[in-house]
C-alpha cells in the first residue's frame, strides 16, 4: 500500500511537471520513478500481490487416458468438469501421451495441476484464430482463439505440449491473432511445457506467473499480456521470414506492477526480431544474462508507433550474451541496466515466488 501511494503521488508530481516543464522534466520525473520503484521494489520484504497459499498437497488425483481400463476419463475437459464448481484443494490430473483439443478451465476452479507425459507425447492443440465465428455468431477476439485458457488460481502444468496450430498469417493480415495458451489468473507455474504458435503464441494476461525450463515458439508478439511474470532457462524461438517482435508486454500505468522478466534464457530463431514493441504506455520488459542469436534487430525494441511511450517504457537488458546482444545500436530509450537497476528483475522475488512457488 505504501508503495502504491508513493507512486501515486510520483505520478501527480509528474502530471503536474508536464504542464509547466519542458521535455527534459518529463523524463527526469519518470526516470526519478522508475529508480525509486527500484529502490523500494529491492528492500521490499512484504510481496505487493496477497501472499499465495501453499494448497499443494493432493487431495485428489486423476488420470486422464483414452483406454479406460488405465484412465477415470478419456479427455481433460470431462476430468476437469468432474471437480466441484468451487474447487479449494489441489488437484492433479496426470495426462497419458497423445493429443487432446481445446480446453478451458473456468474461474472458481483453482488449484489444478496437469502433468503431461513429456512436452513431446502429451499435445494439447487446436487452430482457432481471432477471426473464427464462435458459437454466438461473433468473431472469437484474441482472447477466446486460446488452445488453452486458465482464469483460476494456483494453477500448474507440467511437461505438456500447448499448441495453436493455425498457418502462420502474411506480414500484416488482420484477425490471426491464434493464442496456443492463456493464464488469466494470480499464481500459475509452467515446468517444461511447450507453447507453439505463430502470432500472439502466449497470452501472460493477468496475474503473477513464473516458466522454468519452457520452449516458446512464434513470430509476432509470442509472449504478450499484463502479466508480472518471471522466464527463468527458457527457450525461445521466431518462425518469422521478415520482421516479428518477441514480447509486448501491456502495463498502461505506473502505478502497475506488472512486467515480464527474462533470466537465463536464449533467443533463436529467423527473420528479423525486435526483443519488444511497447503495446501499453508504460510496458516493462527486462532481458538478464540471456543469449541473443543475430535475429535481434541492432534497434532491439519498437516504440508502437508513438514517440510519446519512450519517455514512459522501461525496456533494458543486463548482461546478456551473443550476437544479438551487442547495446551499440539499440534504440537510446532503451536501458542498459547496472546492477542496481537490474536486482529486483533476476530472481523470483520479482514475482514474490518465494510466497507461493513449491514445485
């Protein structure tokens, strides 16, 4: 609460510097809050979020197979719509290899665990696109294409393949957002999953998240959302023959703590990809000893087409790796962190997950 307070105040005083100061007072207010949101952020010792609880014992566990002499159901969705409307225990359903469709676990359904039979056997995949009619005659938006769609809490998945298999659209087509998964919800953990798309492959929407060990394949905008989210040995990957943007992350205020956070992680891939493009004012994205394969575009991030969020995002890396690493040429708005700057961003503590990550 202090620090929201703080901030809002911060915003005020900036608010009112840009009615009676030039430029340069602009981006010293915002530059003055972004360091005091480090200062604060570093010494914090109470998390920002309700401390999550710590649900992981089972009290149930499920198999999911199609031959039911080794299975309770033969799909996900039929496991997932046996549990109680308000669930408040953990529960883990363990996937026999194959490949399943489209799924959606809904809001008051909380502590689910999926635990897939290896990223390579256990495939979650569908092809819905932005575009697609759904049931009420209305195109499905971005956010209803999603293979996979999570809006409860305390969510896990293990070991599991989440694919949007849908064409890769042309540079510019319009309605082929096709999300291959989507976390809506505070306290989910990917351990080893894969998510394989083409544009809007991951949608981090809302909530604290953290992905260990996961590979991530697409060409715009992969890794998208308002998340507070933390990429931890991670693996990600452009299918793009021209220009793609990795991230695009959407925090439109200061006053959010939101974020998407790269640590240990390598960028591979073809074409031409920018590390970011600031699709919210105030988008915050940080790239941490990770290895940068050429694709990365010297500029290395995109303003959205408006000169105003530069003043306003906070786009930096912190002692990445490779050819496509190199700060020389990156746009001036961008950061190269020093290590104050970069420690609230390279451990878990970003995501306050020493409250709530158990795995």
């Amino acid at each position: 609460m202090f620090l929201k307070l703080f901030l809002l105040v911060l915003l005020l005083e900036s608010a009112n510097c840009w009615v009676t100061s030039n430029m340069s007072n602009e981006l010293i207010a915002v530059e003055n809050a972004y360091m005091e949101w480090v200062r604060q952020r570093a010494s914090m010792k109470q998390p920002v979020f309700q401390e999550g609880k710590k649900n992981l014992k089972p009290c149930r566990i499920i198999k999911v197979n199609k031959n039911p002499k080794f299975g309770e159901f033969a799909t996900v969705q039929k496991a997932i719509n046996s549990l109680p409307v308000v669930n408040l225990c953990r529960v883990v359903i363990y996937i026999s290899p194959g490949t399943l469709q489209k799924i959606e676990i809904p809001a008051t359904m909380a502590y689910i665990t999926l635990v897939g039979g290896g990223a390579e056997r256990t495939v979650i995949e569908w092809n819905d696109t932005a575009d697609r009619m759904g049931r009420s005659g209305l195109p499905l938006g971005t956010f209803a294409s999603a293979t996979f769609g999570v809006n409860s809490p305390h969510f896990i998945a293990k070991n599991i393949t989440f694919k949007n298999k849908a064409p890769s659209p042309p540079s510019g087509a319009l309605g082929k957002q096709a999300v291959a998964f989507r976390i809506s919800a505070d306290r989910a953990a990917f351990i080893g999953c894969n998510f394989i798309g083409a544009q809007d492959t991951l949608y981090d929407h809302l909530g604290r998240h953290y992905f260990k060990n996961c590979y991530i394949e697409g060409s715009v905008d992969f890794v998208f959302g308002n998340g507070l989210s933390y990429y931890e040995d991670c693996h990600l990957h452009a299918i793009t023959n021209s220009y793609g943007a990795l991230t695009a992350q959407k925090r439109d205020s200061l006053l959010q703590e939101t974020g998407f956070s790269f640590v240990n992680c390598k960028v591979t891939g073809s074409g031409a990809l920018y590390l970011g493009r600031a699709w919210g004012t105030f988008s915050r994205v940080v790239f941490a000893y990770t290895y940068m394969d050429k694709i990365i575009t010297p500029r290395g991030w995109y303003n959205w087409g408006d000169k105003n969020r530069e003043m306003t995002v906070f786009f930096g890396q912190y002692k990445c790796s490779g050819p496509g690493a190199d700060y020389g040429g990156r746009v001036p708005w961008s950061r190269e962190l020093t290590q104050q700057q970069a420690q609230p961003f390279i451990s878990i503590d970003f995501i306050d997950g020493h409250e709530w990550i158990q795995l």
